[in-house]
C-alpha cells in the first residue's frame, strides 16, 4: 500500500468547487470557523477536534448533507466527521448544522484518501459510512471504484476492534463488485446472516432520491462489515 501511495496515489474523487447559492455562501462563512477543518500533513486528536470524547462516525462524500445531519440530529451521543469534494455539498451541510443546532458534526472539503492517509489516527473511529459512491458503470471504468482492496485495507487501520464499515449503492453489479472485496478482507467480517447483504439499519435515512427509486422498484443494497 504504501509503495502504490507513493508511485500511483488512489484518490477518492476529483475535487469539485461548483456554483454556491446564497445559502450556502452564507453558511460557508458563519459554520466553516466552527465546523469546518482544513486539511493538514499530521494527525488529528479527534477528542481535542470535537471537544469531548465520543464513539466517532466517518462518513465519505456525504453529498448534500441531509443523511450526514439527520444522523447527527438523532444520535447527538456520537461525533460525524463529514468527507466531501463538492463545496455546495458542503454548504448545504453547514445550513443545517445551523438550523439543527448541531455541535457534534465536523465537515472537510479535500480528498478523503490524502485525510485517512495523513489525518485520521489508528484504530479512532466506531464507524466509517460511503453510501451510494460512483458507480462507473462502464467497464473501462470500473477501476476507479472508490471500493477496492487497498482502500478498504487501509480503512481497517482505521476502525477500531469491532466498528463497522457500512457501504451502500443502488447499483447491482457495484453491489457485486462491494460484496466481492469485502468477503476477500481479511480484516472484516460480514455482519448479516448468510454472508451476504443487510437490512437498511434505522439509522441511516431513507433519502427522497432513494425513496423515489424503490417505489419505481429500483433495488438498494446495504453491507455491513465488521472490523476483526
């Protein structure tokens, strides 16, 4: 892994800027100073980051935010360290962390593998979310899956004995492709019965994007894999 780090870096996305509403311009100013944390080359004290010791979620490309504050909304016993490339993404999440009152988020704009690399301490964190990450559905791309070997390897480093690596798509063959590297890891073990997928947990919401597609009878698939 660390040979591949140096030679040929796996990044998690192309940073993204995109045109911020007013909204979102304004909550980038007024949360970024509370919420937001810039990237640097050294660890991070994740007790001193949120100001109080608590079981720790990780949640990379959290998109517009909405399941990432509604998380946090509901569960306000445990810290959401939010990952995501596009900036009005970013300030939608900071809109609501103000309009929720939330003191238990954190949001980073930067490249998710450059931050667990160089950011994200050993054995830190309850919980690591990607929920539904690109597909790229064409073969010849396939390869740039975010869910690969090396990345969910150096993931496990991550987690802590017993925290969950919690992955979801609504694509089937990427649903195939995550199953089939996770029962490869030798760092986890599949939490649902029979070895395969899992029930949607309660706390991770049902979006409208999603609600939509399973009423058009689109599938969704949940893995739950826990760091041994």
């Amino acid at each position: 892994m660390t040979d591949q780090v140096q030679h040929r870096p796996l990044r998690s996305f192309v940073l993204r800027q995109g045109r911020l509403t007013s909204g979102q311009k304004l909550a980038l100013e007024s949360q970024w100073p509370i919420v937001g944390i810039e990237f640097q080359d050294s660890q991070i004290d994740l007790t001193e980051t949120f100001g109080r010791e608590a079981p720790t979620t990780l949640e990379i490309g959290f998109g517009n935010g909405d399941s990432l504050a509604q998380m946090a909304k509901n569960a306000p016993e445990r810290n959401f360290f939010g990952i995501e490339v596009h900036r009005p993404g970013v300030g939608h999440l900071l809109h609501l962390v103000e309009e929720y009152e939330l003191s238990n988020v954190r949001a980073m704009h930067h490249d998710a593998v450059e931050i667990i690399n160089k950011m994200i301490p050993d054995d830190s964190l309850d919980c690591i979310q990607i929920y539904f990450p690109d597909p790229w559905h064409k073969t010849r791309h396939n390869k740039r899956r975010i869910i690969q070997p090396e990345f969910v390897a150096l993931l496990a480093t991550k987690l802590q004995q017993g925290g969950v690596l919690h992955l979801a798509t609504d694509w089937e063959h990427y649903a195939h492709h995550m199953l089939k590297v996770m029962t490869a890891a030798p760092d986890y073990k599949n939490q649902a019965p029979g070895g395969c997928y899992a029930e949607r947990p309660d706390y991770r919401p049902l979006t409208k994007f999603e609600n939509r597609g399973l009423k058009l009878g689109h599938g969704v698939w949940d893995l739950l894999f826990e760091r041994v």
